[in-house]
C-alpha cells in the first residue's frame, strides 16, 4: 500500500443525517439533480465564495479525542488560591455523570413550551429557591452569564427603577472583584452612566446624587464588613444597595436581605461547576417582589395546568428584552441553565447540613492558614474574613513569597507590590495548608487553627435550604432516580428533532462534549499565569483564524459569553471606530422590522438610537424605506443591525446594495450571526459587505443549549475595526491579543468568556474540515426546502427567494385557521407534543406562525415523521373546519393530552382517547407523555410564586 491507512468512519456521515440515498430521494421531490443546483437556486451568485474554505484537513474522531487530550495536558494545573470569585469545587459525580455528561439534559431547549419542560423547569425553581433562601430576598432569576454581568445587569436595573429626578451616578466600592470594576466600567460609559469607584467607609454618598451602590462580600482582598450603615445611607439618598455575595459564604454569613440589601448578585460556580478557564458558570440576582418587573433573565414561576395541576412555567415573559424591544432595560436572551441546574443539584444532594460543613470546613482550613500565618510573624491585613486572607510584607517578601510559591506548583494573587491574596475551596486538605505555610517558612505543619472571627452581626442565625426538595436525596441512591425523573419530564434531542427557526437544535456530538471534562481543561483558573494555559492558547489561535476563514474577517475575539453579548460587543467597536475618527455623533442604529428582539435592545444597551426600516411583502428590507432612512439620518447614521439569511429565512438579492447604502451614508454594517449556519462554506458575511458579525457558536458550531445556556457569541471584523475588539485590561499577564489603546472594555468576567466550552466548537470544525461543513451548509438548506416542499400544500409557506426556494428555514403560515376553525397557532404547537414533537418557533418573526429549522443532523425518515404529524394535525383541523370535530372540544383545543387523562375512568370528549393521545402511528412505537397539560398562563403571572417547595406539596 503506497499511502499510510486512515480509518474510513468520517465525522462528516455521523453529523450529517441524510445520507446519499436519501438526499438524492429529497432532491427528486424538489425536481432538482444535484445539491449545487439547490445552492444556485437559493443563494444568490453575486455573494457566492469561489473557493474552497481554507481549513485543514478533518480528523477523525480517535484523532480529535487524542489531540484534544495532548492539549489538555499541556495547560499546567497548578494549586490556585486566586479566588476573585473563582474557587476550586468538587462536582459530584453523580451530577457530573447523569447531568453535565447527559444528552437528555444538555440537548434540552429553552422551556417555553413549558408543558414539555417540567423536570428543567423543577431544577431551577430548585437553583432559584437555593438563591433566595441563601441571600436573605424573596425573588431571584435562573440565571445571568456570569458575576461581573450581573453586578452591570443590577446598575442598569437600578438606573431603571429610578423615580422621580433622574439620577445619572452609579457607586462602586473599590472592593469589588477587578474584574467586575472593569465590566462595570464597559457597561456604564456605554450609555452615559458616570461610574464612582471609591471606599465605601469614607465615600460622602449624601452628596454623590446616586442612585445605586454595590459593594462586595466579603471584600475582593477577603475583608468582611458590616455594611449595614452604609446600606442606609445608600437608602436615605433615594438610591439601590446591591451586595455582591458569595454564595457558599452565605451558609456562614448573614445574608444581604437581612442587612438592607435591595439587590443580591454573584456566581454559583462553587456549587459543583468546574472552572474552566472562565465559564460557563451561572450567576444569580436576587431582589425584593417589587421589583421583579425590572429583573433581567428568566424567573420559573408556579402556575396550574388546565386541570387545575401545578405546574411550572417561565413566568413574566412579557418583562423579557426580545419582546420589549428597543424598550428593554437589559439585552439577555440567554441564560446558563444548564449550569444553574448543575449548582442546584449540588445543594439537593449536600442539604442544608452539607452546604454548612462545607462552608465550615472551607472557613476553617483559612482559620488554620491564618494561625499558622501569625505565627510565622506574617502580617495579616484584616481580622475578618471567610475563605481569603491579604497578607502583607515588603516589596521583597512579595517577590520571595510568589518565587516559593510557583517552586511549589502554587498560585497566589498578587495584589499590588506589596500585598498577596490566598483564597481556599472546597477542595484544599490539611496537606494543602502545609504546603502553603511552607512559602512563608513553614516547616511542614499546619500551626494553631484561629477562632473563627465570623461573630456578631456577621454571623448568620436564620434558616436555609429548609423545603423538602433539599433535605431528602442525600443517598446516590435517591439523588440518581430523582434526576432521572425530572430527565423524563423533559423532551430533548434524545426524543425527536427540536425544528425550531433561527435556533439550530443540531446534533452536539459525543465526540465534542467529552473533552470539556478533562481535568486539563476544567480544573484552571481564569487568572493564571499565561503560561500556564498554552493548551487552551492554541485551541483559541486555532478557533480564532477558523472563524475568520469563515467569516471573511481579519479579527476575531472570542470574549463575548453569549449571543446578545457578541452583539453588544460589536456594536461598541463599530462606536469606538466612529469615536475614534471625530465621529462620536454617530449613534443611530438602523434594525430592520423583522429583527430579533436582542438586536434592538443590544442597540439600546450600547447607548444608540433605534431607527426602525419597513420589510416588503417578500419579507425583504424595503431598500426604498432603507435608503430614505439612511439619507435622512446620514450625519448620524452609526450601523445597520442585519440577519442573513434574512429573519424571514431568504437569502435577499439586495443584501450587497444594503451594505453599500450604509458605508454611503457613514455607517458600518453590523451582520447578525444567528443564520450562519446557511453560509458556511457558500458565502461569507465579510464578503458581503459587513464589517462585523458575532458568530452563536451555540447555533451553527453545536454548542449544546443546555435547556436555556450555555452560549457563546465571539465577533468577528473587519480590519479596520480590528483595534476596538474587547480587551482586558486585568488581571491576567499581558499579551497581545488581550490589550489595546483603543479597545472596547471586558464585556464578561473572564478574558476568554465561557472558554471551557469554546472546546466544543474547535472540535466540530477540525472534524468536519471545509468540505464537511459546506456539505452540512447545503444539506440544511436541502432539508428545509424538502419540509417547505411537503407542507407547502397544507401550510402555505410564507416568504420564499426569488426563485422559490428558501434558506435554511421557512414560516409556516397558521393566521388562516383562526377564522376558519378557531384554531390558533398556540394549538398547533401543543398538539405537536401529542405527536412527541417539540413545536417550531412560534409567532416570530411574524404571529401567528411557525418558523421550522430542520438543520442538516436530521434524517430524512425524522423529516417524514414531523411533516406527516403536521399533515395530520391539518387534517385534523380540516375535520374542525368541516363540522366533523367540535371548535370547542377538539384534539388541538384540548392538547396536550397526558396519561393520567387517557387512563382516567371518565373522558368527556367527543373524540377517542385514541386520537387524542395516539395520533400517529410513531406514537405507538415511542411515546413521550407530556406530564401536565395545557398551562394557565395568565394565572402564574397574577399569583407570581417563584420559589417553592416540590410541587407534590401542592397536591
């Protein structure tokens, strides 16, 4: 044999779900010979790529896990006692295992079909209940992106609670973690907010005219202090007293609800979610009830089913950004829902007792360290503390000290010149503590353990963790069934395809979750020494130039820890660009009509104003409109915020003179990353004519979506936009791709986002290589253009390109069946559930829809299954129209339909209960029973209840 052997089992046939067979099958139905003749009927020629993607060669998947595990091992994992809300956790491995590990949690979507969702939606009303009780207020989210996010989501809330004068100052305690400071800093000078950052003991807050403080517990440098005076002055100055807190400090502490807080933010990575270089780590704000209509993220609300069942549900959804628009106070779309409900069953399973001897032990190893410090006559900084002590010494003892620690593996903060931070965790072990001390001159032992000098008003008396959700799966036993039950309660990729539009529920291969857990990868602080992360360094070279092969761009920057993140982020570099050419008048925003609802609120966010352009019956911009507006506002004009394909699911033949009309009239063209999963490898979005797009590595590069997050949306630009990508300034060594004269401020609290996942999209791309990902491209198209082939007779199919065809996705149109049978859209997507399928999105962009996206994973047989449940549901629909079904006591009206309603001893419906619970063929094969039925969803918004015990304790 003259070449060397290579194992013929390609990535490409195990991501792709039709094989040839069937793709030739498909085409045939669309009257077409080939997939390239599909392309030339549905992509425009003018925007074609010409080439082949520039990639290398894909690997197989032995090879990928091989080079994935080499590169883990080349990050050093040293001892970090870094802390700045980072701490080394243990994650229990029936969690790790049965959760962070298991498809049928980490293919979940978003739940808002909540009748399909319910064991997602139980977890986190467990991770929201867990909040609320260990920071002392009534109402917490689940969940925001990260600490430093939520500390800038509470500013801008309490910028939007304001009444009466409009205040325009924002304090920050000094004490803060830096980089909460930093993002802060971002977040505020985006919209005009004058950031104070200062003691908050010696701060005159009477005279600062603010109108919210935030200050950190314990202190960034390990201090505790009674903050209650300062919350009052805070008070009696008309102003919100945000607490950033430690959540496993809080099982010590006395929690921020109890000494005035209005408003409790941080991180629950500690509860059992690794480090990962950063993230994904949930973070929580929790507040008082009135003010929950300004709360950013989601809150899982208590309401009943349409048999007066309880039953849960995302409530206030009307308060969320992409409904308010341009109107929001906040631009999250995400969440980290997989990560809340990892830090969730972490207290499940420790309890209340748990959660305590945890902290205990954690306080009491740093107790241990303290009097083992004193009596090395090292200075301690503070009497007080909980996990972190600030010791003091001479610029020489610093340089000593930090020369004996990396001898020894160890990582300390280094705070200024002449003060060091240690900060310990649930994983350090006597051993541990030695080994410390041995920097300072220890001599191997431990030393006296000081008294706790959490006492007084510190120290917490109340009650936590006291429902019965927390103090009953303590066994594996008990805590395995019980995450399988709610597993069971909730439809995933492991059941049937998610066709949701615009979402891209693909496959998140095996092969690309696994190298995630490796303690290489998961077990490294954020803030190490540069050199201590060179296996994540070429996993970022790499992913960055992949990312701009595909994009057409010259830059990328992978910080941005979600999608709406990306947008912001790119927003201010095209601000920065304008700001830094004499432009800083620029800030109008032209958006689309159709436009997702992150766009306009990531506009507003980033301080522009939103001007709105008309859509024509295509569904294309109406460049007429486009162009109007574009003269009009030209002395001002900062961006256009454009989807492509467009939001209507059609690759516009104008989208070349769009941009131009913009970069006319003194704009940049901001492309909306969310339907790249229709461009790679047939067109590019820098190509087009954008100058800078953001990249949902959740989408198109199969980052899971984890029932609700995690997320991750990197951006890309142009090359003179290059030097306005986010930096960060601190407080990680230098390096080039970091720092910046003119750079946009950290917009997340770790300098590479939510890295340990960006492991996953690197691994898809160096698998599938160029030619696989065209494939998949033109394999997502073919797969939508077959369901808009076969629906299109029963559902007309809204907007269509010029030749017929759509892109990746298509609109369902359901408006006419209201009139005609009374039956609404809401309907069709509860009758799927019966027919074991998630529904497609609904009513956007246009109410009264469906928008289907099959992507490219799904076989031909899965596609057939879907499209005859929807062929049967119009049929059904049919009989209603008809006079052969009730309009009022119907299988849709009455949708879904669970078991213990088909086994009841009374059915009063004039239909079978075989129609109703087993309407296709499939369902007999494979049933997913919908645990509730249909929600009463107005009910859980009047009696809003979002924390709670087990709804069993309802019954």
């Amino acid at each position: 044999m003259s070449q060397p052997w290579k194992h013929p089992d390609r990535f490409v046939l195990r991501h792709v779900g039709p094989d040839a067979a069937e793709i030739a099958e498909m085409l045939r139905a669309l009257r077409l010979s080939s997939l390239e003749e599909l392309v030339d009927e549905t992509v425009p020629t003018s925007i074609r790529l010409a080439r082949p993607l520039d990639l290398p060669a894909p690997l197989a998947e032995s090879e990928l896990a091989a080079q994935a595990n080499e590169l883990s091992q080349r990050n050093e994992i040293f001892r970090s006692y870094l802390g700045m809300g980072y701490s080394d956790c243990v994650t229990p491995r029936v969690i790790q295992r049965n959760i962070l590990e298991n498809p049928g949690w980490y293919t979940q979507y978003t739940p808002y079909q909540a009748e399909i969702a319910q064991g997602r939606l139980e977890a986190l009303l467990n991770y929201q209940t867990m909040v609320s009780d260990l920071t002392g207020l009534p109402i917490a989210n689940a969940s925001l992106l990260d600490e430093a996010t939520a500390a800038a989501e509470s500013m801008h809330m309490a910028h939007a609670l304001q009444s009466g004068e409009e205040k325009n100052v924002f304090f920050a305690s000094e004490a803060c973690h830096p980089q909460t400071l930093d993002v802060l800093r971002t977040r505020a000078e985006a919209i005009g907010i004058k950031l104070v950052i200062g003691d908050h003991a010696s701060v005159d807050f009477a005279s600062l005219g603010a109108f919210g403080a935030l200050v950190q517990y314990p202190a960034t440098d390990g201090a505790l202090y009674d903050y209650r005076a300062f919350g009052e002055k805070v008070h009696a100055a008309g102003g919100l007293f945000i607490v950033a807190a430690d959540i496993l400090s809080l099982a010590l502490l006395t929690p921020p609800g109890e000494f005035g807080a209005d408003v409790a933010i941080g991180s629950t990575q500690r509860f059992g979610v690794p480090l990962g270089y950063g993230g994904p780590h949930a973070a929580y704000l929790a507040t008082k009830n009135e003010f929950v209509r300004k709360l950013p993220g989601r809150i899982i609300g208590v309401a009943q089913d349409s048999r007066g069942k309880p039953a849960l549900r995302m409530a206030l959804q009307t308060r969320e950004q992409h409904i308010r628009r341009e109107k929001a106070t906040s631009n999250i779309c995400t969440a980290q829902a997989l990560l809340a409900v990892i830090a969730g069953m972490y207290a499940v399973y420790h309890g209340p007792r748990g959660i305590r001897a945890i902290a205990e032990m954690v306080h009491t190893a740093t107790n241990s360290l303290a009097g083992g410090l004193r009596a090395l006559g090292v200075r301690l900084v503070h009497d007080a503390w909980f996990d972190t002590l600030r010791v003091r010494g001479s610029e020489a003892d610093v340089k000593k000290w930090l020369a004996a620690a990396e001898s020894r593996r160890i990582n300390l903060r280094r705070i200024d010149a002449e003060n060091l931070g240690i900060s310990l965790d649930e994983t350090t072990t006597p051993a541990d503590v030695a080994s410390l001390l041995g920097i300072f001159g220890g001599d191997g032992n431990t030393g006296a353990t000081l008294a706790s000098p959490i006492t007084g008003v510190l120290q917490r008396s109340s009650a936590y963790l006291t429902h019965a959700i927390f103090n009953k799966y303590h066994s594996e036993t008990e805590m395995l069934r019980y995450m399988r039950l709610l597993e069971g309660r909730d439809l995933s990729l492991t059941h049937s395809m998610i066709p949701l539009g615009s979402c891209t529920m693909k496959l998140n291969a095996t092969a690309e979750m696994m190298p995630i857990t490796l303690p290489g990868f998961n077990r490294l602080h954020p803030y190490v020494p540069f050199a201590q992360s060179r296996g994540y360094q070429q996993i970022f070279d790499e992913l960055e130039s992949f990312l701009a092969e595909m994009t057409g761009f010259s830059a990328v920057s992978l910080q941005p820890n979600a999608g709406a993140q990306g947008e912001y982020a790119g927003l201010l570099a095209i601000r920065k660009y304008h700001e830094s050419r004499g432009d800083a008048h620029r800030t109008v925003c032209i958006i689309p009509s159709s436009a997702h609802g992150t766009n306009p609120a990531s506009a507003v966010m980033a301080g522009l104003d939103v001007v709105v352009v008309k859509c024509d019956e295509q569904g294309n911009i109406n460049v007429a409109d486009l162009e109007e507006k574009a003269q009009k506002h030209r002395d001002k004009l900062g961006a256009l915020m454009v989807t492509y394909p467009s939001t209507h699911g059609v690759f516009e033949e104008q989208i070349k003179k769009i941009c131009s009309v913009i970069h006319e009239n003194g704009g940049q063209v901001y492309m909306d990353g969310a339907n790249l999963n229709a461009q790679l490898g047939l067109c590019r979005p820098g190509d087009i004519g954008a100058d800078v797009c953001h990249v949902n590595l959740h989408k198109t590069f199969c980052i899971p979506h984890g029932g609700g997050g995690p997320g991750m949306g990197p951006i890309a630009v142009a090359s003179h936009l290059a030097p306005f990508l986010p930096h960060y300034p601190t407080p990680v060594a230098k390096n080039e791709r970091l720092s910046s004269e003119f750079g946009v401020g950290p917009v997340s609290a770790a300098p590479w986002g939510s890295a340990s996942i960006l492991i996953i999209s690197w691994a898809y791309i160096k698998m599938m290589g160029a030619e696989g990902l065209t494939h998949a491209t033109k394999v997502a198209i073919l797969n939508a253009n077959y369901i808009a082939e076969r629906l299109g007779p029963h559902f007309p199919i809204v907007y269509r390109g010029t030749r017929g065809r759509v892109a990746h996705e298509c609109i369902l149109d359901v408006r006419p069946f209201k009139k005609t049978a009374g039956i609404e859209v809401d309907d069709v997507a509860k009758r799927l559930m019966d027919y074991g399928f998630h529904a497609p999105t609904m009513s956007f962009p246009i109410a009264g829809t469906l928008m289907v996206e099959p992507t490219e994973s799904e076989s031909k047989a899965e596609l057939d299954r879907f499209c005859d449940a929807m062929i049967s549901i119009r049929e059904e629909i049919r009989q209603i129209e008809e006079g052969r079904l009730s309009r009022e006591d119907n299988p849709l009206k009455n949708a879904p339909h669970t078991a213990d309603m088909v086994i009841a001893n009374e059915w009063k419906h004039a239909y079978g209960r075989e129609l109703g619970a087993f309407p296709a063929p499939s369902t007999r094969e494979r049933k997913f029973w919908p645990p509730v039925g249909r929600l009463n969803n107005a009910l859980g918004d009047r009696n809003l209840i979002c924390t709670c015990p087990p709804l069993e304790d309802y019954e």
